[in-house]
C-alpha cells in the first residue's frame, strides 16, 4: 500500500519530469497479397501525419494546453510522424494526482504544464504469411505537477489496439521550503489504477514496477477472440473451418509474441 502524500509546499518551480510512453498494436490477417497492399493503404489514409496531427491536436485542445509548434512527416514507403510541442499554462491550485482512473474522452478537463506530445507509426505486413501489424507509439511528457497519467485513458480509447505496452517514469527533483529534495510527488503503485472499468475488463495485464525508481510498467492484451475482428478483406463466412483455424492460430500467436516480447515455439 502506498502512504498518501501530503502537499508539498515547494520552493520556486516543481522541476519533476513525468514521462508517459506507450506502444498501441493492431494486428490483422490479409490473405492475397492485393488485401495487404490495401491494408498498408488504408493504414496509410487512416493514420498519415495529417490525421494524427488532428488527433494530438484535439488531445492539446481537450486537456487546455496551448501548441507552441508541430512538426509532422510522412514517410515513403509508409508510416508517420508528429510531435507537438505544449506552452506552460496556469495550472490548477489543487490539481488532482490521486491515484484514480483519468477520465474518458467526453470528459477531458486536465491541465498539462510545459509539455510535448509526440506519436510515430510503424505499420508492416509478414513477407508471406499474411500477418499485418499496425504499432503506433505515443509519448507525453510533462514538467510540473500535472502528472500526464490523467492522459491515459483518452489516448487508450482513441486507438483500438490488441495489445499494449505503457511506460511511466518520474525523472529529476524538486525542493520544499525546507530544502529538502522530493523525488516524486504524487501516490503510484500501478498505472492500472489510473484506468477506468471497462479497460481492465477488456484486457488481460501484468505490471513490472521498480518502485525504489520511480519506474512503472504495464502490459496490455486484449481478450477479444473472435476471428472476424482480425480479417483484413475478408469474413469468416468465406472459409472453410480448417481455414479459421490455421489462421486463428496465426493471428493469436502474433498477438501472443508481440505481448510477452518473444518468439513463442509453434503450438500443435
């Protein structure tokens, strides 16, 4: 259990570094090599740097900081790049670092103090296999007392992803009137807590954390199993059950390695 921090009467600026980072992956079956060229098109449209320049944007919008710059790139033959430099806005009195879920999209009000937020695509396809795999990595980092934790559940649910990897970190330090150095200044035991219901219950998680560091690591998968929500161009109705099969063994061993960060030996 982790002791509830009193408030900290500092002296000057509250230096703390947060930084939250995570990896979003959406993984489909492609069968002919014509879906997986359309595949990496529409990955292409769905996500280019002007679209996800759209998204930050809105998410800086939401959370009522202010854009000092954008810088964006599309890259050939595919992916993206956007990273959106935040201005230092006032910040709340009282601001809320409880270790509680953030709240949903519809209900955004956090504040974020002197930060930037970047997101960068990977999408690829197997060279024969007919896996399509789309990682989207997102980074926010914050200076000050808003902790970008109160970011998570929105960026969560603005891309749907079969598995995640989250990163969250406290860097630096900042002094009391006393002078004394604090490390960190907000209660943390597991970025889970910072999630709301209907995560959880989608998805099967496992934590890693060096709390003596300030370090938090949470891995996410999603418990969804039905086949139809993996295929790219195609339906179920259309193969035969020893198809499903086969490639539901495919889709899941993908999903499987991509969530424990191994090659995993061919099950029988």
């Amino acid at each position: 259990m982790v002791k509830p921090f009193e408030k900290l009467k500092l002296h000057g600026f509250n230096n703390l570094t947060k930084s939250l980072s995570f990896s979003l992956y959406d993984i489909c079956y492609a069968k002919t090599e014509q879906h997986r060229q359309e595949y990496i098109e529409y990955i292409d449209e769905q996500y280019n740097a002007d679209r996800l320049t759209d998204i930050l944007t809105e998410v800086v919008d939401i959370i009522g900081a202010n854009v000092l710059n954008i810088a964006r790139q599309d890259y050939d033959p595919q992916g993206a790049s956007v990273t959106i430099l935040v201005s230092e806005e006032p910040v709340l009195v009282n601001p809320d670092n409880s270790e509680n879920p953030g709240p949903l999209p519809e209900a955004v009000v956090a504040h974020l103090d002197k930060s930037h937020i970047c997101v960068h695509t990977y999408p690829e396809v197997h060279p024969h296999d007919g896996i399509c795999t789309f990682r989207a990595d997102i980074e926010v980092s914050t200076c000050g007392i808003i902790s970008p934790l109160k970011a998570l559940n929105f960026l969560i649910h603005s891309f749907e992803s079969d598995v995640v990897t989250i990163d969250y970190r406290v860097r630096g330090f900042t002094r009391d009137i006393s002078g004394t150095k604090h490390y960190i200044d907000h209660p943390i035991s597991s970025i889970q807590n910072f999630m709301d219901v209907d995560t959880k219950q989608a998805f099967q998680m496992i934590d890693v954390n060096v709390y003596q560091e300030n370090l938090f690591h949470t891995k996410m998968m999603l418990k969804e199993a039905d086949l139809n929500n993996y295929l790219f161009g195609m339906g179920t109705d259309s193969m035969t059950a020893d198809e499903q099969k086969a490639i539901s063994k495919k889709v899941f061993k993908e999903i499987r390695e991509i969530f424990y960060g191994r090659n995993l030996p061919e099950m029988k």
